[in-house]
C-alpha cells in the first residue's frame, strides 16, 4: 500500500479519524483510480469530490468545449472557462483542489472503437453522461471489462443513482432497460432543463458510491436503483435483480463486443451534407416567409407558454407541441408551415406527428430560435 505523507495526514484528517477509513482506507482510495465520463453536471460533483477525498487517478473524458448555458449547474467550470475544452478546464479545477491527485483527459468523444482502451486502465468508471447510447456503452464496455458503473441520471427535477456491477453478483445496466426509448421520447437536458443543483446531489450520490467501493465498506447500490425527486424532496428505491437473459451478463449472452449504439438506440446516421435535409430550412427561410404574407407560409411556434416569455419572434403564433395532438384541428392541412422551436428538435417532432395526420406541406426551422438570434437577431435571448 502506498504511504501517506504528513501533508496528505494532514489533508485528509477527517478521513483518517472515521474508523470506517482510518490509514488502510485512505491508502486504498489513494491507490484506486477513477475514469469520469463526463465533465458536465454529474460530472463536475464527481470529481471535484473525489479529488478532494485523495483518490489517486482521474480520468476525464470529455470532447465539449464550456458553454455559458453549462455554468448553472456545471460548477467545475467558471465563466472564464467559456470556450475552453470541457476536460482542459475540469483538470484545472481539479487540480486547484487537490495537487495530488494525477488527472488524465483525454479530450475526446467515447466510442466503440476506443471505449475499451479508455476503460481498461482505471479500477472504477463513474457515467456522468447524458444520452442513451453512450450509457449503454458505457454500460457494455465496463461488463466486458468486470468494471464496476456507478450510474447516475438526471432530468428537469428528478435523478436516480445505480451501481452495475454483474462481476459483483448485481445486475448490469441493460438488465434495468433492455431497450432504450424511441429516439426523441425523453428530452435532453437543453430541451426539457434541469434544476441547478440536481446534478450536484446526483453527483454527490455517485462520488459517494465510488469511495465505498474503493474502501470497501458499507452497502453499495448494486441491486438498487434509487430515485430522487427535488421537488417534493422524497427518495424511494427500487430493487433490482440481474436478468438472467440479459443479453450482455446474463446466462447466454449474445453480446460479447461492442456495437453500433447510434443504430441500437435508432440515432439515423448524419448525412454527408446536414443542410440537405428536405424536411429543413433555415431561419433565412423563415423571415423570408414572415416578411412576405403573399408566400402564405405560416411559421409557428412549437415551445411550450414559459419558454415564450424568455425569448419570442413578433408576429409568430404560438402552438405547443405538448397540446399539438389536440390542437392540429385548428391548421389547415392545405396550408404550408413553417415549424420553429429552440433548436429543432421539438419541430421535427411535431412535423413527424402532423405528417402522420395528412399533413402534406410542413418543414422544420433548423436551429430553432437559437439560429433566429445567431444570424437574424441577437436582440432576442438564446438561452
């Protein structure tokens, strides 16, 4: 076991009082190494705790370069870091905590061709991610590696917390969700907003998992999925048990590498040029079409009444997706609409569900509003 130096005696003080740690404990959470997938809103909880708990090796994997919109709840990372490499900016922080602590980033996107290699490394791997198939890789490549996933999940006001560990008796992540929702049925982060300090209680959850796991004491969560609920402030767990058909740890598995997880979770390919969409135009399209009623093209708003008081266009009515189904009665099916949202995420979806009811003459505004303020009109919000 490596040997603690009178500084991190010191440091780690408080630690090392707890029977529960004491100098071995300490020691094991110096020598574990942790992969942090993620230096978002899970992320930032995670390892800015476990660097100051002493855990030797952290790895972040992280692509994103810091956003304005990340630091209400992204708390690794400060205004000053706009612009900057999400994981260049995390390290930073980390480091400004705990000098101690080795962080390596690998400022990159994880996937099937390099997830093993980013995995293999470390003792423990936390999922701070926040989309379907980067969970279930995550999820596959830690089985196939006998990794511990200390998962975690956050949406609007809710979380939930895991540990997946089949090496440990438990069940996996895909034990839990088989298959994942249709692309679009859960809305990010961006389209359907999270509570501020949401990911930090989540994130806490997990950073908390992580060091029992390396000390070896207490009752981890594996077998158990616990919800949380900010807004009513209630906690609840689910048991959960290892599927025996799991197609991945279970009896039989079919699943023994990794996969194409944008195909699995049904992500259609980017087509070689993005603007060739023929269900698009762009925001140019849209003025064009405000600009001149003689077009008769309508664009319409598909957000939802709260998101119409952060930032609107004049002269564009307003028909939220989320009343659409009962509500499309009032377009008239002859007419050709032009459909806008905040990026077009939530105009494609109402384009797909109009179709679907005889409409023959709509198209999405790709980038929503956000592109309205990009290139029209910077006076109107992007949020």
């Amino acid at each position: 076991m490596s040997d603690l130096t009178n500084e991190e005696i010191r440091r780690y003080s408080r630690h090392l009082i707890l029977p529960e740690v004491g100098m071995a404990g300490q020691r094991r959470i110096k020598e574990t190494s942790v992969l942090c997938i993620g230096a978002g809103g899970l992320g930032s909880p995670i390892a800015l705790y476990l660097a100051a708990a002493g855990i030797g090796r952290i790895g972040i994997v992280d692509f994103d370069t810091v956003d304005h919109s990340n630091l209400q709840r992204q708390i690794i990372h400060s205004d000053a870091d706009v612009g900057r490499p999400k994981a260049e900016s995390a390290k930073e922080s980390i480091k400004a905590i705990n000098p101690n602590v080795d962080v390596v980033i690998h400022n990159t996107r994880i996937s099937s061709e390099n997830a093993l290699d980013l995995v293999r490394p470390y003792d423990i791997v936390v999922d701070g991610t926040d989309n379907f198939p980067t969970r279930y890789l995550t999820n596959d490549a830690c089985v196939l590696l006998g990794k511990p996933n200390v998962y975690g999940s956050i949406f609007r006001f809710e979380g939930q917390a895991s540990v997946f560990a089949p090496h440990q008796g438990g069940p996996c992540y895909r034990c839990l969700y088989p298959e994942p929702p249709p692309p679009g049925m859960v809305p990010s982060c961006a389209e359907g907003g999270v509570l501020g300090v949401l990911p930090g209680i989540v994130g806490c959850i997990q950073a908390t998992e992580i060091l029992k796991l390396a000390i070896g004491k207490g009752t981890t969560l594996v077998g158990r999925l616990l919800l949380f609920n900010a807004l009513d402030m209630k906690f609840r767990e689910l048991k959960l048990r290892k599927d025996p058909k799991c197609p991945l740890c279970g009896t039989n598995p079919t699943i023994t590498q990794l996969i194409d997880y944008d195909q699995f979770c049904g992500i259609p390919t980017e087509p070689v040029n993005p603007s060739a969409n023929p269900d698009e135009v762009g925001v140019l399209d849209a003025k064009k079409a405000l600009d001149n009623p003689s077009l008769g093209i309508r664009v319409i708003d598909v957000r939802e009444p709260d998101e119409i008081q952060i930032a609107h266009i004049a002269g564009v009515p307003v028909l939220p997706l989320s009343v659409l189904p009962q509500r499309y009665l009032e377009l008239d099916p002859n007419v050709q609409y032009y459909l806008s949202c905040k990026s077009g995420v939530r105009s494609m979806k109402a384009l797909r569900f109009l179709r679907e009811q005889g409409f023959k003459y709509v198209k999405s505004v790709k980038g929503g509003i956000n592109a309205w303020s990009e290139q029209i009109d910077p006076s109107v919000p992007k949020y």
